[in-house]
C-alpha cells in the first residue's frame, strides 16, 4: 500500500506549479492550465484522505467528482470569453482583458 504521504507530496507539488502558472502566466489559456492543476490537487486530497480515514466511504470520491464537473463547467465558459477575447484583439493575454473594462 501506498503510504498517504506520496499522495500529499504529489498534491502539494501540483498544487505549487500551478499556483506559480498563474503567477507567472500572461497568458490565458496557461492561467486556465494552472487552475486546472489546482483543482487536481485538491481532487488527489479528497481522494487519498477518503481512501485513508474512511474506506468504506465514498464521500472523498463524490466531491471529487463534483470538483471536476464544475472544473469542466468553468473551462467551457473561460474558452468562450477566451475565444471572444481574441477575436476581438488578436491576443490572449491579461492585458487585452483589462482593456475591455474601457
């Protein structure tokens, strides 16, 4: 058996780069990837302290299901303003968005 410890390791690693991706990132797509990483992390946690505290649960697994459906909800959504952002500027990046509020 894996020891809970890898899990958490892995989780905060992900957790770690994608926070610096949105940092670093000017990019939209990169800081949609980043929060995409970080909602992973959190997804690998609720499934490895599901697994380890309750295992006769499904508690863990359930959230994490919920995550990725509003994960998925809010990449649909971020692609379409996404998308509209660079028809109408040519680019995808933060700073095109701070001009639409001109």
């Amino acid at each position: 058996m894996i020891p809970v410890q890898f899990y958490l390791v892995i989780s905060t690693l992900l957790f770690f780069i994608g926070v610096f991706g949105f940092i670093s990132r000017k990019n939209l797509i990169g800081l949609l990837m980043s929060i995409e990483l970080i909602l992973n992390a959190v997804n690998i946690n609720f499934v490895a302290f599901n697994r380890y505290l309750f295992p006769e649960q499904i508690e863990g697994y359930i959230y994490s299901l919920f995550v990725i459906v509003v994960a998925a909800a809010e990449t649909a959504v971020a692609m379409a303003i996404i998308m509209n952002v660079y028809r109408k500027f040519g680019n995808e990046t933060v700073k095109s968005i701070k001009e639409l509020k001109n």
